[in-house]
C-alpha cells in the first residue's frame, strides 16, 4: 500500500519540515527559490516582512544548540512572528512529563509552528503524527537521523558558489557515522542531481550501508577531496561515540585533518564547508577556517534566509 510522505499533504505541499529524504526535487528547490528573496532583507533598515504577524512559534530545544537556535529565533522574528524559547532545563519534562503531553500543553497556548531538536531520532516525526491539522512542525536536528535546514542551507550555499549541481564532486569528509548533517547533505545532493557525493573518513566512522544512498566512500583524504568542487568538514562528535573509535583527535587530525597543503588535492576553487561548532586542530586547521577557500561563515548568514523560507512555507500550507 502506498503510503503518502508525513511531510507533504495530499496536494505534494510541505506541511511539515522533518527529512530531506524523500522530498522531491520541487520542493528542495522551492525553498532554495524563497531563501534568495529573503537574503537581501538581513541588509534592509527594518528587517522585518509580516508573512507570520499573528503566527506563534515555539522552539523547542531539548540539545544544546548556538548557531541553529539562534537563527531559527531570528528567523521567525523577521516574518514577524510571535517567538517562544521554552528554557527545556526548567521545563516540566524534567519533573517527569512526556514529550507529547508537553507538546499538547503547548498547543493549547496556541501553537502555530514547532522547531524541535531532539536527542530521540525520530521525535519530531512523532510530534508531527500528534499535533492539529493547523499546526506545522520543523525538524532542527534528531539524533543522528537528519537536520534538514542544515542540509538545505548547505545546498543553498553550495548553489551561491557553484550554481549547478550537474557538474559538481562533493566531499564529506569526518565523523559520518554520528552526523545528521551528512545524511540530510547526501539526499538533498543526490535529490539535486549532484553526480559524484563521497564521503571520506576512517573505517570505523563511516557507516557500512552508504553505497545505497549513492555515495562513493573513500578511507583516505588524499583519494576523498581529489578534484573536489565543495569539502564539507564535520565535527568529531565525541558526546555520541561509545568506545575506542578513535586512538586520539591528534590521530584524527594526522590522516584527515584539513591542512592548506591537503587542500590543494582539491580544485582550486574549491570551497570550504562545516556545520559547526568547529573544533580547530582535529578536523580543520585554522589557517583553512579563515581562509580564501572557507565559505562557513556565509553558511551561517544564509541559514537565516533558509530557515525563513522553510518557516514561511510549511505555515502557508494547510494539512
């Protein structure tokens, strides 16, 4: 029996944002599209359309986070929308309540829109299977599973510099295994029509099952960003490893850190990527993160302008 995307509604709309996994090629390009309308309003005196006056918006942040809570908090205040921060450590989830009745007592303030990071992979499909009809959620990063505007903020940054995915090798290159990034990176690129996605790392932090999702994975950097137009870095993600993967980050860094001597295995103009937070001396050197070649800086302004136009059109849609 077909079962119909939880992210789209019976028209093909975005109703919800939880995975670039399974949405189509429209609809990744539909928010790329509305991201570069609002890139400019960053630049303007007053920075604010009123797309969501009157719209409610409550993040909800059970990890830490800096930069994405921060820019899904500016986003929604430059639609205009009414903005909650629930302070999760002093929240009623720490007496014992559940995520769903937290999320029922919140939709009876009036929610509009929810942005959820979640240690749980999976816990902002299941917020979505339970909240009204009105009412649209946002993945901003589950577990190890996605962290669809990361993703999507990295294809718009990647569209800036290069224009057309058609052409282009893509490098992702690090911890693998724990990144939501990377998986949420691999099927917009590929989605996209990108021809040549490796992912680059050590035997034991890349995943054995990425040959399915169309990728080439490469065990040495040498081999991982030859040729490359884009390397994406990724964060040593110690918080989740259990056990010895790694002998040490000094290790780490001495086979697939990012040097300016490694990177002209690369194009020449090749451009520089990572998620944040950046750890200096494991997986990237600083002379690379304040480069010519470094684009991270840009990913961040941009993910303000994408995570605007993915707030603007799942409230748009109705279920």
């Amino acid at each position: 029996m077909y079962k119909r995307n939880p992210q789209l509604n019976k028209n093909g709309e975005l109703i919800h944002l939880l995975s670039t996994e399974g949405l189509p090629k429209e609809i990744l390009l539909q928010v790329l599209d509305t991201a570069t309308s609002f890139v400019s309003v960053g630049n303007r005196e007053v920075k604010k359309l009123p797309l969501l006056r009157g719209k409610s918006v409550f993040n909800l942040f059970f990890e830490n986070s800096t930069r994405t809570r921060t820019t899904f908090e500016i986003a929604a205040k430059r639609l205009s929308a009414d903005v909650i921060n629930l302070d999760i450590a002093r929240s009623s989830t720490v007496k014992g309540e559940t995520l769903l009745d937290t999320i029922a007592n919140l939709s009876a303030m009036a929610a509009d829109l929810f942005v959820v990071r979640h240690s749980e992979s999976g816990a902002p499909y299941l917020i979505a299977q339970h909240v009204a009809p009105h009412v649209h959620v946002v993945n901003a990063g589950d577990g190890r599973h996605a962290h669809p505007t990361q993703g999507l903020l990295d294809m718009y940054t990647i569209r800036h510099f290069k224009q057309d995915f058609s052409q282009l090798s893509v490098a992702i290159v690090g911890d693998v295994l724990h990144s939501r990034v990377a998986r949420s990176d691999i099927h917009a690129l590929t989605t996209l029509g990108c021809p040549d996605v490796r992912v680059v790392g050590p035997k034991t932090l890349v995943p054995s099952d990425m040959a399915p999702m169309g990728v080439r994975v490469c065990n040495t950097l040498q081999e991982g960003i030859a040729g490359c137009d884009v390397v994406i870095m990724l964060r040593m993600q110690n918080e989740r490893m259990s056990g010895a993967l790694l002998p040490s980050s000094q290790e780490f860094f001495k086979s697939f850190g990012l040097t300016p001597e490694r990177l002209q295995w690369a194009k020449p103009d090749a451009i520089v990527m990572h998620p944040g937070p950046i750890n200096r001396g494991v997986e990237i050197e600083s002379a690379v993160v304040d480069g010519g070649h470094s684009v991270i800086l840009s990913q961040v302004t941009f993910g303000i302008a994408v995570r605007m136009a993915a707030l603007s059109i799942v409230a748009g849609n109705e279920a």
